[in-house]
C-alpha cells in the first residue's frame, strides 16, 4: 500500500476543519467558508486544498460548490 504525504500543520487543521464541518452540518464546506475561518484568500485556500488532494486526504468534486470529500 502507498504511504500518503504528510501534510503540513495548516494542511492538517484545515482538513481537520472539513472534517468538523461535516460532522456537524452534514455537508462539506465552500472554498469560500473555508478561506473565510482561516482568513485566507480564496485562492490560497484553493492552493491548499489542492495540496491536502493531491497528497491523498481528500477528493474534490469539480464544479460543485460543496465538492469536498475527505478520504
């Protein structure tokens, strides 16, 4: 089995962040809820999640605006 890169600790409370957020609202976040918690630009945001993707962590559904999965 393929060992997954680590993320960073930003990487790492953002997915922790989705995570939360599903829990609790039973949906995933916008790009743009995120980038707002952790008051980043949202292209920022896009550049770290997709990192967090292509390190393994989650999946991102184009063209939808709740299309993220945490794997």
């Amino acid at each position: 089995m393929k060992r997954r890169a680590t993320l960073t600790a930003k990487q790492a409370r953002i997915l922790a962040f989705i995570k939360r957020h599903i829990k609790k609202h039973k949906y995933p976040p916008t790009v743009r809820e995120i980038s707002d918690h952790y008051g980043l630009w949202w292209s920022g945001c896009d550049q770290h999640l997709a990192l967090i993707e292509r390190k393994g962590y989650l999946r991102r559904i184009p063209n939808t605006a709740r299309g993220i999965v945490p794997v």
